[in-house]
C-alpha cells in the first residue's frame, strides 16, 4: 500500500523530522499534538483548560484534513506533565467525541516540547 503524507495549514506544522498525519490503506496515524497555535506557532496562553483545548483542536483539523473526524479516532494517547488533570482531560474530551470512545493511553511524562502541559497523538481508522 502507499502513504499519503497528510498536510493541514489548519493545525501546527511540524517542528521537526515528521509528518502531521500519515495514511496507509483506512488508516491514519496523527503525529502528536501539542498546544500551538498553528497561525503563529506560538503556545496558546491561558490554563490547562485552553492548553487541551488547543490540543484537541489541532487533532480535529489534522484528522478532518486527512479525511475524517474525531469520532473516526480508534486509538488516542494522552501524554501529561501532571496527571492531576486528567479529570480536566476527560470533561473537555466529552465535548469532542461522542460514544463509542476510542481506545485511550494517559501518560505522566516529565516533560513536553516547549514545555506544554499535554500532547495527544492518535490512530484513526476512515
């Protein structure tokens, strides 16, 4: 099968070797997303919620740039510099998908790039 290189002006370009989304056959594979803006590339300002926020909005234009939604996401994996919020995560994915929820990973990490309080990556299946 080929790859599709998946590229959206709508979410953060890459700010390193990688693609925002690769597509193989049904499946794509989003690169993870931390909270840039993508017009500025610069961290959106505000608490964890707008860092989510601006995390899950990135996600949704990768994923509808590559031909789906969010509700299309089979597998999501949340990484957090503090998993005190992941009550915080929870409340705000509700507003983003809709049951059935995909397969989900949360991850305590000591660190994120330009010191972002979460980062998500994800598989979607169309």
């Amino acid at each position: 099968m080929s790859r599709e290189i998946i590229s959206t002006d709508k979410a953060p370009q890459a700010i390193g070797t990688y693609s925002q989304a690769v597509k193989v056959g049904s499946t794509a594979y989003l690169s993870g997303q931390i909270p840039l803006i993508p017009e500025s590339m610069e961290m959106v300002e505000g608490d964890m919620e707008a860092q989510i926020v601006r995390v899950f909005d990135n996600l949704m234009a990768v994923a509808q740039a590559a031909g789906g939604d969010l509700n299309d996401i089979v597998k999501l994996n949340i990484f957090l510099t503090d998993l005190g919020h992941f009550p915080l995560v929870n409340e705000i994915m509700a507003r983003y998908f809709s049951q059935p929820y995909p397969a989900r990973a949360a991850i305590g990490v000591a660190s994120l790039p330009k010191a972002a309080g979460v980062e998500m990556d994800a598989v979607m299946e169309l």
